[in-house]
C-alpha cells in the first residue's frame, strides 16, 4: 500500500511539473495554438494570412508567442450580420 501512495504522489508531481513547464513555454506550433485558442488549424491558418496572429518563423517551422495568442483572445472581434436573423 506504501509504495502504491508513493507511485500516486510521483505522478502527481509529475503532471505538476509538466503543467508548470508548459506555463513557462514561450512558443507554440500551430497545431497547438488551435488547441489553446479552440479554433480549427485551418482557421488559425486563416489568421495568420489576415496578419490577426503575428509569428515567428524558425527555419520552416511556424510558431506562436504565447502572448500573441493572449492579445488574440482578449481583443474584441466584430460580429458577422447575418441575412435572415
């Protein structure tokens, strides 16, 4: 029973430390700004060619600033009128 507690608090530290490095990360891909924004790659795609997301580029990879994607998420965006509502 010991050594089932100790394997439980080990893991447990683990997943703190891995959510306290990712809290540190700087730069995202792609793939995992989509997630953190909860938009789709494509969408993403989409406002990075509109210059809404601003990135750096390192070699062919495409990446994020964390704070590009905060700034992103805080502004405010204009809503689309829709015919017929």
């Amino acid at each position: 029973m010991p050594q089932q507690s100790f394997e439980s608090l080990q893991s447990l530290a683990t997943g703190v430390a891995a959510n306290t490095l990712e809290s540190l990360k700087l730069l995202f891909s792609q793939k995992q700004s989509a997630c953190i924004l909860g938009v789709s790659l494509r969408t993403l795609q989409n406002l990075i060619a509109s210059n809404q997301i601003p990135v750096r580029r390192i070699g062919r990879r495409v990446l994020i600033h964390r704070k590009a994607l905060e700034a992103f998420a805080r502004r405010d965006h204009p809503q689309i009128e829709r015919g017929g509502e």
